[in-house]
C-alpha cells in the first residue's frame, strides 16, 4: 500500500516529522517496506532564466545558451527546438546525475562552444515519456528555487505491508486512523453528507443469484451531462505518485476513492448499457467478455458476473468490461458500490488468473456500512470535477448486520500482554480506533466499528489492539519462569524423532524435500483419499485442491519434474502430516520416501542395481532402529496399500498397529502420474512407533563378554508357504541367553526336495558370558533349536 506523505495529511491533522511517522507504522502491525522520496533525486535541479539562446556557429540543430542560474550565468548548448531567449527551464550544473538518462553530467566542448550542464526535459528528469523539448516554466517561475520543491516533487511516498487482516488499512484514512490512535495528530473529520438526487435513474439492478450472501448490498446512481476530461493536478500528482496513470476524471475518481477510503467502485457508460437494467447473476461456462486490461476471460460455471442483456462486462468485484467502459465521450455514467461475496471472488480471480488493485481488497472483506456512505463521498468528487446532476439512489439489498459487542475484563490485559495498561488508557485507545466503549473494571464493553468487524472477534483481539497502540516497547523484558533447577528440553519427543529422521535419512543419501499438504483430486483418489470432507473451499490452484492422503504422490511429482530435467535417479523424503479424514485424530505425521532408477550412478569399478523392495525396507529398519522401536519383535505381513505392488510390498507391524509399509510401487500409479520406473517407497507413521522404556538417567551397564562367539549353521525343510521370519524368530527363542544373532543366508528349492518344500539356510551365533562352551552344552543348545523350529513351523533337519 503506497501513500504520499501529503496524502496522508489530508487525513491526518499532525505535526510528526516523515522520520516519526515511519517509526510509528511497524509498531502499529504496518511494516515500512519503501521510503521512496523523489527530491532527493531531484534535488541538482533547479529554475534558471535563458538571458540569450542564439543559433550554433557549427551546428544547425543546436543553440547556444547563457543562462542564469541563480548564482551565475553560464553557458549551455542545448538541442531542444524550443530553447529561446527569454524562456525559464529547468537546469543541471555540471557533475549531477540525470535520472532519465543515467548520464552524469561533465563540462564539456559541443561543435567547438563549452558547455556547462544542460537545460532538461521531462524524460531526463524520469518524470514522463515527454522528451520533443526542454520543460518550459511560468514566467513567473522563480530563478534559482528547487525544481522539486516548485512542481511540488518534494512529496515523499510511504510503502508499507499490509497484513491480511488489516483490510481497514488497505485505504490511506485507515492508516491515518492508527496513527491518530498512537498519538501522532488528530484524525479529520470525513464529509460523507448526503447528496439528494434530483431524477429518478432510469438503470436499475437485475439480481439473480441463488445466495442473498454473494451480493448482500450494492447501490447505483445514475449522472447525467458529466464532463469527463482530465482530473485535477492533485488528484493526478497522488496517484502518478504512487504508481497508477491517470485515465481520465471519472476513472481516476473510482481509482482515488480506492486508495483514499479502501473503496473501489465501477464506472459505467450509462449509454452503452442495453435494456435499463445491469444484471448480476452466476456465469455459464463459455460466456466470455473483453477486460478494461484489454485481455479475454472466459468463465466457468457459477462465477459472479455483471453485464446487461448483450451479455457480461464486469468480473465482480475483480474488473469491469471494455464494452461499457467511460471515455472522454462520455456524457452520462452510472455508478456501482457493492459489497460482494469475498470467497467468490476470490474463486473467480484465482481460477482466471486476474490480480486487481479492486480484488485485493473484496476478498479481504470490505467496510459493510461502505456503500452507504461511499456513494455520496464520490457523488460529491464526480459533481464537483466533471459536473451534471444525479439521480436518486437505486439500492438493493441492505447492509449486513455487522454490530458486534465484546466484554473485556482489564485484568486480561496484563494477563495475555504481560503489562499493565490503566484502564483509562486502554478504553481511550479503543475509543480513538472507532469502538464505542462503555462499563469499567472487568465489564467493560466494546462495540466493534463497521471496519474492523472481519478481523476483530474476541476479548483478545481486543487486549491486541490496546498493546499495538501503547507501543510493544512498553512491553517490559522478563526471564521465563523455569520451574526446575535444570530446563526442560524445549523439543518435545515427537519433534526430536522428526529431526532424528530426517538426519538419518538423509545420512542414507536421501534429499529431504517439503511440498504442499495439499493435491489435486485424481492424485488423492490413486492414495485412498479424494473424500469430500477434505476437499478445500478456497484452493490457491484448481489442481490442489484436496487434502493429502498420503505424502507419496508429492514426493513422486516432485520425482516426474526432476526427470524431465535430466534428474533420472531420485532418492526424496519428506517428513509431514497427511490426512486421512476431516477430524483432528484424522491427520497424523509421517515419514515417507521414495526411490527412483537405480542404487548409484554408473561407475567402472563397482556396479550398480534397479532399486528393489528391500532398499525401501533398509531405509525403514534403519530409522526405526535409530527411533529405538523393538525393530527385532517386528512382524511382516504382505497387507500394503493398494498403491504398492501387491506382491514386492510389505508392512512392519507390532501385533494389529502397522508402524510401515514399505515396497515397489504400483504400475497403474507410475503410468497415471507419468513416472518411469522402477521406483520403491515407504511410509512410516511416527505416532505408532512406541517410545522407548526409560531407564533411568544413565545407560544400562555394557557387558562384553570375554570369550570367542561360536557359529553353527543349520539347514530346514519347510513348507513353501511358511515365511522365513518364522523360522529366524523360532530359532532366536530356543535359547535367549546364549543365542546372539541369526542370520538368513540361503534358500533352496528343487532336487531333492518335495515340490511343495523348501530349504532355508541359518546362521546363528552363540556367544557365551560365563566359561566356554562344552561340547554337551553346544548339542543341548542345538536340541533346543531344531525342536523349537519344528515346534514353530513343521519344518525338519535337511539330511
């Protein structure tokens, strides 16, 4: 939001310096992002007087100039045709820096005659295009003043942030307002009197919507026998100011009641509009109109549109149509004020992809009460500029029913703020920001004003207004209460876990990545989700437009845009919530990654392989091991989601809560998301992943055994359908004590076994703590294995 500083003092009755009010805007929530002060750029220039301009000896387009600058006369060459003996310019000495131009200016010899600076155009000074000659003063003009300060260039312009709930001070009286609160002047008053209409208006409203609430309240009135010329030079030097062309007086009108009060209004033809009446009713998909940026939009169905019987011509509340647009013809205008619906919009300048100076400011809510008063505020500008006479006011509709009291008992303010504010102040701040206060004590009531109604909802919203306007200065700094002698972490577990995670996933080679929690609708549907319920009302994008199932299908587009640049191995992992319903137990943290190609580059002296199922479940084991889960109790069974290969998948659970699944993915996910494969993911739900026991405030003692572990291998006969893990997990129980590890090494099937059999091969490890095996104890300890295998499976010693 851009101001000039003179603006500003149209509102704001103040003796606060340009330094002062800029220290005060960040203070009041309005951050300062640009000072910009045109004099000082400007600031070489001065008013001189040509005492003699006479024709080049060597040249026929040039003229030699003396010219008195104030302090001296001197001599200039200068090209422009209309350098003449008589004429006050605009001058720069020799040694300024031309704006224009970006030349700095140096004594110089032109065709043999010296020159000393240069007599200016607008273009060279960067105030306009205009450059066929020099700038041509009033004769009374005075020599040797301060160009900027003489065309009233002097004016600096205020660029602050406006946060999204500030919608009050998307005008510059809003802003006066919060700096009159703070102390720095008096706000002035603002003539909003009634202009009575003299005819009634023969265009009127057609409203046909299916919602009262997309159009709640919209006034017109109709001018007949305006003049629409230029506006003013004050109304055109504050918006050249800050950043916006003047057009023509009933145009800049609708612009300057944007920036000054926050409301945009619509200016229409009244004679290029057909049958009387202007209708505002939902688009069709197909309709289509010229925008004043002279750019087609076609709409979709169900978007909110003006037009007449020829068909649309304004985009509601976004911008109106070239058809009915004002022009210097124009004799007779219709004027639009309305409150519309600011969710649709939004919708509709999103899905057109349209950005407004009127759009930024209705789809953050505008004053309700502002088509009351903002028709006569610009009846007054357009009868006073462009003269003719008005009609009676042709309203629909009324406005919404915004009063809103809030009960604020003065002990919060200390209570949310930390600091005391006395009551007195604290009611006299709110007073000065437009509520109406009344009670005492822990009573006191606030009724909103009409501009603060979207933002302003609770007793704290209150206590944050009183400690913006007292200054968070005040705020006294404090040390936290601890409560301990020794801090508590300032990280709960589950954070620590996220940042475990992602270190240990990262140290495996793997890119963490971080992507919306949101996708479009046939992506969700491919990962179980797609619901209604989780479908969002407001989308940044029609194509995420859903809460995510499932982080996978990010992680894979971010996989499918990285191969289309060349980037064909992915190794991604991102750690973040996904959503299985619209509940809060419904959203949960995950950790999920995803592998693409192969396991490394190609390389001469090692080779490399496709990613496969078991990479996915390394990484798993990995940081289950590193989130100290009983990764040795885990069972795995082959129920995966659907968007995993039904046989290449698995999940790791701990009885009925599946902690994993991990696994190649789906080919008809691969080929509906564009992605070549082969690729292998994982997801891990951090909150079923259990907390490991405490165990005091030291680790366990560690105890190394001095004597040499013993290997034996052994070989089973099995069922085909009997899982290996069965057999490692019956082999580990036959002897806790003794038995250290058992690894899986071989599986065979064919000669010499049953068709439906097969031979799995283990290696386990004994290690004793206290004396050497004996040979009686090593067969006793093998006993116990083979009974527990076949106990557990069926299965038999391979002879």
């Amino acid at each position: 939001m851009k101001f000039s500083l003179s603006w500003l003092k149209e509102h704001l009755e103040t003796e606060a310096t340009l330094e002062q009010i800029c220290d005060t805007l960040p203070m009041l929530g309005l951050e300062v992002e640009e000072l910009i002060n045109p004099a000082e750029k400007l600031s070489p220039f001065t008013i001189a007087h040509v005492i003699e301009a006479v024709q080049h000896p060597n040249a026929d387009r040039l003229r030699v100039c003396k010219v008195d600058t104030g302090t001296e006369t001197i001599q200039v060459v200068c090209g422009a045709p209309n350098a003449r003996t008589g004429m006050k310019g605009v001058f720069a000495p020799s040694g300024s820096h031309v704006p224009g131009t970006g030349v700095d200016l140096k004594k110089g010899v032109i065709r043999g005659e010296e020159s000393n600076g240069m007599l200016c155009s607008e273009r060279e000074l960067g105030l306009s295009d205009e450059h066929d000659g020099i700038i041509d003063l009033a004769e009374d003009a005075p020599v040797g003043m301060s160009y900027a300060e003489y065309a009233g260039l002097d004016d600096p312009v205020i660029d602050i942030a406006i946060t999204p709930d500030r919608a009050d001070c998307l005008g510059v009286r809003g802003i006066a307002r919060d700096l009159a609160a703070a102390g720095l002047g008096t706000l002035k008053p603002l003539d909003t009197s009634e202009v009575k209409g003299t005819f009634a208006s023969p265009i009127g409203w057609d409203v046909d919507v299916p919602e009262p609430s997309l159009v709640p309240y919209v006034v017109g009135r109709y001018f007949k026998g305006v003049k629409n010329g230029p506006s003013p030079k004050w109304m055109q030097d504050r918006l050249v100011a800050v950043g916006l062309r003047p057009i023509s007086a009933l145009v800049d009108i609708t612009n300057y009641m944007m920036l000054d009060v926050g409301r945009p209004l619509h200016a229409y033809d009244a004679d290029k509009v057909s049958g009387g009446k202007i209708r505002i009713r939902l688009s069709k998909a197909g309709e289509s109109y010229e925008a004043l940026n002279e750019k087609t939009y076609t709409f979709e169905d169900g978007m909110l549109v003006l037009g007449d019987e020829h068909g649309i011509d304004d985009m509601a509340g976004i911008m109106g149509g070239e058809r009915t647009g004002c022009g210097d013809d124009t004799v007779n205008m219709y004027l639009e004020v309305a409150i519309f619906d600011p969710i649709s919009v939004a919708m509709t300048g999103r899905k057109l992809n349209v950005l407004s100076d009127a759009r930024y400011r209705f789809e953050r809510g505008l004053d309700p009460t502002s088509p009351t008063w903002g028709v006569h505020l610009a009846s007054k500008l357009v009868l006073d500029i462009c003269g003719g006479e008005a009609s009676e006011l042709v309203v629909h509709g009324q406005e919404e029913d915004w009063k809103r009291t809030i009960t604020l008992r003065h002990s919060r303010i200390k209570g949310l703020a930390g600091i005391d504010v006395p009551e007195e102040r604290a009611k006299d701040i709110l007073t000065r920001l437009g509520f109406e206060v009344s009670g005492s004590g822990e009573a006191i009531s606030a009724v909103m004003p009409s501009w603060r109604y979207r933002d302003v909802e609770g007793e704290a919203c209150l206590v944050e207004e009183i400690i913006r306007i007292n200054g968070y200065d005040e705020i006294p700094v404090v040390s936290l209460e601890t409560g301990h002698v020794v801090p508590e972490p300032a990280l709960s577990k589950a954070q620590v876990r996220e940042g475990t995670s992602k270190r240990l996933l990262a140290s495996r080679g793997m890119m963490e990545a971080v992507t919306f929690s949101f996708l479009s609708q046939d992506e969700a549907e491919l990962f179980g989700g797609g619901a209604d319920e989780l479908k969002l009302v407001n989308p940044i994008s029609s194509e995420l437009d859903v809460m995510r199932p499932s982080i996978l299908p990010n992680l894979i587009a971010a996989a499918v845009r990285g191969a289309n640049m060349g980037i064909g191995d992915a190794s991604l992992f991102e750690v973040g919530p996904q959503y299985a319903d619209a509940t809060p137990k419904g959203q949960s943290t995950v950790v999920a990654g995803l592998r693409v190609g192969r396991t490394g580059p190609k390389d001469w002296a090692s080779s490399t392989r496709a990613v496969d199922a078991f990479d996915a479940k390394a990484d798993v084991m990995a940081l289950l091991e590193a989130l100290e889960a009983p990764a040795g109790n885990l069972q795995v069974s082959t129920d995966a989601p659907a968007w995993y290969h039904p046989g290449r998948s698995g999940a790791l659970r701990l009885g009925p809560n599946v902690l994993a699944t991990f696994g190649e993915l789906h080919p008809k996910v691969l080929k509906a998301m564009d992605l070549k494969g082969p690729a292998v993911a994982f997801e891990i739900f951090l909150a079923k992943v259990p907390t490991p026991k405490a165990k005091g405030p030291a680790k366990p003692f560690l105890k190394l055994s001095p004597f040499q572990p013993l290997t034996r291998d052994f070989a089973f006969v099995v069922e085909k359908d009997v899982p290996a893990e069965k057999l490692v997990r019956a082999a580990a129980g036959a002897d806790k004590a003794l038995i250290s590890g058992v690894h899986l090494f071989d599986e065979y099937q064919g000669k010499g076994l049953e068709e439906t059999e097969k031979s799995i091969a283990l290696q386990i490890t004994l290690q004793p703590v206290d004396a050497t095996l004996t040979d009686e104890q090593i067969g006793e300890v093998t006993r116990k294995i083979v009974a527990q295998v076949e106990k557990a499976t069926g299965g038999r010693i391979r002879g």
